[in-house]
C-alpha cells in the first residue's frame, strides 16, 4: 500500500475499485453477459453486493448503465 501511495498518491484498493468498475463497464458495453456472469466474472459472490458497489461508483445500476450506452 506504501508504494501504491508513492507512486500514484492513492491506495491500493482505490486502483483495485477502479480496475475492476473499468471492466464492469467494458463487459456491460461489448457483451450480452448478464449481470450475473458479470459480478461472478469479477470476483462478486453476492450480485446485489455488486450491483450496490457499480451504483455506489457511478451512479448508475448496471442495468442503468447498458441502457445508456
């Protein structure tokens, strides 16, 4: 975590969320995977966990988001 913070200025799990919200977005937007498929896909074991953590970061379900794209 030290050396995250040095060399970006941020923790590791912030570059971990934002990795992982980059590829919750990319499968929403180039693929038919459910959301399901999607949360499991990312190491979600609890959908609504998922689905909580995708709104909670961009203020959008994850459903909300496909629609938009």
């Amino acid at each position: 975590n030290r050396i995250c913070r040095k060399k970006r200025s941020t923790s590791c799990g912030t570059i971990n969320r934002g990795r992982i919200l980059l590829e919750a977005e990319r499968l929403l937007y180039h693929t038919f995977k459910t959301v399901k498929e999607i949360a499991f896909e990312l190491g979600f074991e609890n959908v609504p966990y998922f689905s909580t953590f995708f709104k909670a970061n961009k203020g959008m379900s994850p459903e909300e988001f496909r629609k938009n794209c």
